[in-house]
C-alpha cells in the first residue's frame, strides 16, 4: 500500500536563466515539474511511499522525467509510455513585467498525458492508496483525462483512501471558466480535503472572506478540511473542527511556481505522519520558501532533516530577503 497515489500530467519545465520576456532569453534550464508529480516527489523526501498514475510520450523527455521521478524514490509502475503522442514540456519566464512574478508558455496541447483515459488506469491501485491527490490541471487537459480523474476519486473513494484535490485552476488550459467551475463543482463531491487560494474560491465557491469560504464549502459540498493558501500572506485552514492559521516564511524568491505543490505534498505527508494541523501547516510553508530560491519546482524539496534545519535557523516572521 502506498501512502500517496497522484494522478496528473508530469511536464518539463524550461526555466529562463535570465529575467525578461522569453524572446531575449537565451539559455534554458531543464527541469522535471508538473503539479502533481512535485506532490509525490515532496513525499518521497520525507521518507514516505508515492506514486503517480500517468502517461509519458516515449521520447527523450518522458525517459528524463520517468528516470528523475525513479530516482527520487517515486513509485513509477503506473506510468505509461506512449509511442504517438510527446512529452508536455513548458517555458518560464521569470519577473517579467512583474517583478518575483513567473509566467508560463505551455506546449502540452495533443500530450501523452492528455491522452489517458478510463481504461489506462489499474483503479485498484488507487483504492489501494491511503491519500489519493489529483488538481484542477489533470481535470482541464483533455476530457478523457478529466473523465479517468473523476473516476479515480470516486474510486478512491471507496476504497477508503482520503481524496486530496488542489483546485489549481490555469486560465491557460479552460476555454472558460464557466466550464471550469461546473467541473469543478462536480469533482469537490468526491473530495476529503481541498487546497485553494481565495482567487479560485471566489470563481468556484463564489465567496469571499475565509469564513464565508469555509461554511459555503461545508454547507454544499460536506467538505470540512479546507486549506486556503495565501502565498506570502501564509495560509489558513480548517480541518474538522479546528482553525489553524501560520505565515508565510519570507525568501529571496528566484521562481515562485511549485510553492503550492511543496506546500500541498509537505501538508499530506506530515499529516499522515501524524502531526498537528498547524505543525503540518508551518512544515508546508517552510518547504514552499525553500522551493522559491531556486529555479524549478523540485530540487528544494526538503528532507525531514533539511526541513529541520530549515525551521531551526530561519525564525518565523523574519524576513531575510
Ligand atoms: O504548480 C506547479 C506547476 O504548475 C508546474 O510544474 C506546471 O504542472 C504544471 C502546470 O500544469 O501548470
């Protein structure tokens, strides 16, 4: 039994070494990313059992990211190679015109990934999984992408496993968001847990303000563990019957994409080791400050003793930047 299966598309991510808008970019670091995939990568550094449910083109990016993934300790027995369609692959361009602020230039439209469908996924594995994880991409992609998600939650569902879902909503992939928010609405009816920000609560559960946030998801969706994520603002959540609310840890950011997921999988797993909510909170936003110094959404995941060093020389509220 693994302690998290996730299902989404891995993607490789081409960072801009330079700052700018991309057509003066010159040089490009590779890197292994996609949302779902840093979830499981995060769990794995922290000792704990991961694997991702996806599809890879059998080309020269998908054996980079299926070896990176392998040799982080993730579980990739349930990925699939295909012959027809690539790898998604991604440029970043970074603090431009905003500055701290990346942008992306997606080339995934016809992926591998966007091809998986119902009868490509072995369900019993997912049923198997203490925490099964999915976002909003995996549901945007393709509609038998979306189709095999649903259904992996519900069948995870009844299988016991806690269904951890992370809206993640990006314009770039919804034709609009009238679609998104019918989908969505559809997939928080099969979710345990829920991450957000406030912008995505307000498209999806059209509420502003944490507590409307908390009681609308309650009230239509029977959701009760709810984490709202606030960037540098931190984060606050509801799990069951009590709040918990830490800030943020302040860095020199590099490239802020990937915080969410380190923030995410950091969450999950110290929940599943038994920790606190505001334990697990503070652990989560520790690993998403480490995850922004640095280019790429993977290489700072920290383990339990990174993270402990982490939280022992970086007090809280300080601002070292
Ligand atoms: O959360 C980080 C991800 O957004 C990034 O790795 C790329 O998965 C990605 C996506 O679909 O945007």
């Amino acid at each position: 039994m693994l302690d998290i299966v996730a299902m989404g598309e891995p993607l490789v991510q081409f960072n801009a070494v330079t700052k700018g808008p991309l057509r003066y970019v010159t040089y490009f670091e590779k890197h292994s990313t996609g949302s779902e995939a840093n979830v499981c990568v995060a769990a794995a550094r922290l000792g704990l059992r991961s694997g991702l449910v996806t599809k890879l083109g059998n080309d020269e990016f998908g054996h980079y990211v299926l070896n990176w993934l392998r040799g982080e300790g993730v579980d990739v027995s349930h990925i699939l190679l295909d012959d027809e369609h690539p790898t998604g692959i991604y440029f970043v361009q970074r603090s431009y015109p905003i500055p701290g602020v990346s942008d992306v230039a997606y080339y995934r439209r016809g992926s591998a990934a966007s091809f998986i469908s119902e009868n490509d996924i072995d369900y019993e594995y997912i049923r198997n999984a203490r925490v099964f994880h999915t976002t909003g991409i995996t549901l945007a992609i393709s509609e038998s992408a979306r189709l095999a998600a649903l259904r992996a939650m519900r069948e995870a569902k009844k299988g016991g496993a806690l269904v951890s879902f992370d809206l993640n909503i990006r314009r770039k992939l919804w034709r609009d968001m009238g679609e998104a928010i019918k989908v969505m609405r559809e997939a928080l009816s099969n979710v345990d847990v829920v991450f957000m920000d406030e912008e995505e609560a307000a498209i999806i559960l059209e509420q502003r303000g944490i507590d409307s946030i908390f009681k609308e998801a309650e009230k239509v969706f029977g959701l009760n563990k709810i984490i709202i994520k606030r960037g540098i603002r931190g984060s606050i959540a509801k799990w069951e019957n009590e709040v918990s609310e830490v800030n943020a840890f302040r860095v020199p950011v590099e490239d802020p994409i990937g915080a969410g997921d380190a923030y995410v999988g950091v969450f999950i797993s110290s929940m599943l080791k038994g920790m606190g909510l505001k334990e697990s909170m503070l652990r989560a936003s520790a690993a998403a400050a480490m995850v922004v110094m640095v280019r790429g959404d993977e290489e700072n995941l920290p383990s339990e003793h990174d993270l402990e060093l982490f939280l022992g020389s970086v007090g809280h509220d300080v601002d070292i930047r």
